[in-house]
C-alpha cells in the first residue's frame, strides 16, 4: 500500500519513528518532530524530514535525498546536524536528522529588537558554524581522495541554536561534492540564496569552499550589524550590488563596531576568492583570536541564556503542543493537526520578486535587465522555499471572496514602433562573462529579449575575471544576436634585474706629474730608525725557545 506524505498524520510510523508533531514545510518537503522509543524505555525525540507530495516522492528527489544523507553522515562533527537514517517507506521517502529544540538563527535575529547580536555571541556562533564546515570540506573517500564538498546554502536559516546552546550547521540538500549521484547543477543553474551567495556563484563558475567563506561572511555582517552587506528592493538591485558594488564596512553602518572584528568581514567578503580565507578553520582561527584580544569568553551557556530570554516563549509552546501529541496519540483522544509553519522569506521582501512594471517604467533597459534576472531565478535560484509551486486555490474556509471578474479595458491601437517586436540575443566568451547594456545592472549569459525597435544606439559590455573588458555598440533595427569575444590579459614579462651598484670607494684620480718619493734626511747622532719584526707566537711546548 502506497502512503503519500501529504495523508501522513501524528501517530504514524516511519519505521521505528513515530510522528508528533508538523513543524516547518517548504517546497520539497515537510519537516516533522518524532519520537523513537529506546529498548531500555529511554525516548530521543529526531527530525524526520519527508517528500512533501507524491511528485516531490520521485527518484530524482530521492536522489537528492540520498546526496544529503550520504554528506551529512560522513560529517562527524558536534556542529553538523546529524543524519541518521534515509528510508523510504510505503512510497514516502523520509530522512531522520537530529532535532534542535531551540530555533533558528533567523528566528533569533528577527526576534531581537536591533536584529542583531553582541558582537563576542556573534563571533562564537559564526565561529562554530566555521568549525563544522571546515569538517565538511575536509571529507574524503575511501582512497583518501577529497570529496570537494560545499554547503553552497550557508544562510541564518541553515543555523540551528538549541535551548543548550549548540550550534549547527544543517542542510545539505543543494551541496555539491564529487561523486555525487544527482547533477546538482544543471547548465546556467544557480543555487543558494541571493543575499548570501558568492560572486563566482552566481556567475556559475566552477566554486570551492571559499564560497562558504564568502557566505560565512554574509552571516556574520547581518548577525552583528542588523543588515545584510548585501540587499537590494528586489533581486536585480540585490544581484547589481552583489556583483558590482564595493562592500559597506560595517563601521559605516554601526558606530563603535570594533576594527577587529570588522577586518574579519570585510577578508571574508573580499570579490575575489583569493583574497579571502582560504579555509572556513582559518576564518574560525580569526574569530578566536579576536575574542581573546578582547579579553571574552563565550561559552554554551552564554549563548543558551540568550536563546531562551529571546525565544523561551516559543520555544516552550512548542514543548507543549509535542507533550499534548504525545498524549493525545496514547489515550487516543482527537488532536487538531496544526498547519506547519512556511518557511520565512529572506527579509521583508523576498529575495526572489523581480520588480514590477511600476518601479521599471517603460525603459527598455530596465525592462531586459529584469528579465534576465527572471530567467536566472528560474533556472534555479533556491531561495528559502527551493523548488515551490503555485499556491493553487485558496483552500476551503479562506477569508478571501473572489470577486467578479472587471471587463478589461479596451486595447489601444499600437503604434507602428510598439507593433514590431525584435528579438536580441547577446553572448560573451567566456561563458562566465557578465553582461551589462547601457548603464543597466549585470545580465545573464546568454541573454535574450524581446523590444521595440528604436534608433537609438546601445552600447554591450562584457567582463569577465582574467580577461580585457570588451564594448561594442548596437541598434535594435532588427532581430540580431550580437556576441563579444573578450581577450585575456596579457602577462607582463618579468623586467630584467637591474645591476647592483658597486660598493667599493672610488679612488681620486691624480692629475699632472707625480712627485718623487721623499728620503727621510736623518740628524747626525740620531739613532738609526729600525723596523721591527711582527711578535712570534710563543712555542707551546717550549715557551723559553726564542730562536728566530
């Protein structure tokens, strides 16, 4: 008999787990709170994360699964949120982690008044996460040959805090490592989230730990300044500034924020990976070393005191409601299944929106740039509820009341010039080139669009790390594909060394007729004059031997 997850209920049982409690769904999966019943009467409560819909329950999903699992339980670190079993069941595909009961360092940010924290609790927290990462990045297989691993998803969400204070890092789902069973990236795909992604990441470039870092870096900023480096309206002015603008010191935005600390950040979001930390241990190395100049200690405890004065109001309705599952699953009395909490947008606005016509106008410019952004998000860009579809109808009950349709307003007559669309295709070599048109934000490569014709002239830009920066000048008179070949720049040969100057004095040159030595004239009855020998090193043997 074939179970879907979506008909799964609290009392059910995935293998030796039995469900309590929905606790958080996004768009692949649901997340639940279950309870497995030791042999000696000893309860551990786990994670079970399950396919959300008989579609998401699909070999690719369970591949993707099975990538996650297989990561994440190499990872033997107190700091990476354990894997413990992946099972498929039924027709339900589930994995069992373990179960943080305290929150998110989302929730934690979002619940403090500044939404941000002091800086000592902010380093130690960032420093954990650093530890465990370098963990993941250091994995192995059995020759001994590394595996590659990077979280490409590093993001307050994606940091557990328990009510003791332990921090973890957790979800591994869009990780990439070689040997990998799923393609975790298809051709122009992007994964993460855009506030926290690493330039290279977004243009698709092959990426390394050092994205983490860059990551890391982003967290780190917004867990003690209260802002993201990095957050525009929309996606296009967050992917403009990500990609093109210089990075804010903190001390601009926050008076008083120790120069420490921010040399840390601003290493950890330097553009270029070469530049940062290399590893996430050297950025943790960092962070301790500042803390000890600072005279601090930090310790779980601190960091749990916090938790609990922020979050302990939600932390223990939810112990509640877990112990009233409990209970109402072994007197068999009725429980209200409660709706699992959607996962928070990145801030206020998502960053996955791409702006309306309103604040587009009618600049073709802008018009291209946002579709650009649009079909870079749609291929892939994983945003806190990664791979959601439609909400769909408004269910049974909903608060909301269609209203008849309106007529729609009579179609104006086109002009000629809005008649004729055109279709343009820009491309750039390499294939990590970035595009930019006119004074627009950056593009996709490719990029193709749909405008007007004009007159007037616009000027393609490409670029691209190692190469020269290339322009070229277009008219939209007609449907074209225009591609801007960019060359490498040239290596300077290395100038020849210049000679060392001599040390030795000059002697004064002599100018005429030199003058003859004079003889020493000597007094009738002085003594003659009479040179002595140089002393003789006495003999050791014979010190009274005195013969020449």
């Amino acid at each position: 008999m074939t179970t879907s997850s979506t008909t799964l209920k609290p009392g059910d049982m995935l293998g030796g787990y039995q469900l309590l409690l929905p606790i958080g769904a996004g768009g692949m999966g649901r997340v639940w709170v279950a309870r497995e019943q030791g042999v000696l009467g000893r309860t551990r409560f786990v994670a079970i994360k399950t396919a959300l819909s008989e579609n998401a329950a699909t070999e690719g999903y369970w591949k993707v699964l099975l990538d996650e699992a297989r990561i994440a339980s190499m990872v033997q670190h107190p700091n990476v949120c354990a894997i413990h079993a992946l099972e498929r069941e039924r027709g339900v595909v589930y994995l069992v982690m373990d179960y943080s009961d305290g929150g998110s360092l989302r929730e934690l940010l979002d619940a403090l008044p500044e939404h941000r924290l002091d800086f000592p609790i902010a380093a130690r927290i960032v420093a954990s996460v650093c530890t465990g990462l370098h963990a993941a990045h250091e994995l192995v297989d059995a020759e001994g040959t590394p595996l590659g691993v990077v979280h490409r998803d590093v993001s307050p969400q994606n940091v557990l805090i328990s009510s003791n204070g332990q921090v973890k890092i957790t979800d591994f789902g869009v990780a990439k490592a070689r040997g990998q069973i799923h393609a975790p990236t298809q051709t122009g795909e992007v994964k993460g989230k855009l506030s926290y992604m690493a330039p290279e990441q977004v243009t698709t470039k092959d990426i390394d730990r050092r994205a983490d870092v860059f990551a890391l870096g982003c967290v780190l900023y917004e867990a003690t300044v209260g802002e993201r480096p990095f957050q525009g309206e929309d996606a296009l002015a967050t992917l403009y500034q990500l990609l093109e603008q210089p990075v804010r010191p903190p001390s601009e935005r926050l008076q008083g924020y120790p120069k420490g600390l921010e040399k840390i950040v601003l290493t950890a979001l330097a553009r270029a990976p070469e530049e940062r930390f290399q590893t996430t241990e050297e950025m943790a190395r960092a962070l301790e070393r500042w803390l000890a100049s600072e005279g601090v200690i930090v310790t779980d405890k601190e960091v749990a005191e916090l938790v609990k004065s922020t979050l302990g109001a939600r932390i223990e309705e939810r112990k509640n409601s877990i112990d009233s599952a409990a209970q109402a699953i072994e007197t068999g009395a009725p429980l209200e299944v409660p709706v699992a909490p959607q996962p928070e947008t990145l801030s206020g606005t998502s960053d996955n929106v791409v702006p309306s016509a309103g604040k587009l106008g009618k600049h073709p410019m802008r018009w291209a740039a946002a579709a650009g952004v649009a079909a870079l998000l749609s291929l892939g860009v994983a945003l806190a509820a990664r791979g959601s579809k439609d909400p769909g109808p408004p269910p049974a009950g909903s608060a909301l009341v269609s209203e008849p349709a309106k007529p729609a307003p009579a179609a104006e007559t086109p002009t000629p010039a809005d008649s004729e669309r055109l279709v343009i295709t820009l491309r750039a070599e390499p294939a990590h080139a970035i595009l930019f048109l006119d004074d627009g934000p950056p593009l996709p490569n490719p990029y193709q669009a749909s405008v007007s014709r004009d007159t007037q002239p616009h000027v393609l830009r490409a670029r691209a790390p190692g190469y020269l920066e290339q322009s070229k000048e277009l008219h939209f008179d007609r449907s074209k594909e225009v591609l801007v070949v960019l060359s490498k720049e040239p290596t300077l040969a290395p100038k020849p060394a210049a000679p060392r100057p001599t040390t030795a004095r000059p002697q004064p040159q002599q100018t005429g007729t030199p003058k003859p030595a004079v003889t020493p004239t000597r007094v009738p009855g002085e003594l003659p004059t009479v040179t002595r020998k140089p002393p003789r090193p006495l003999d050791p043997d014979n010190p009274f031997d005195t013969r020449p």
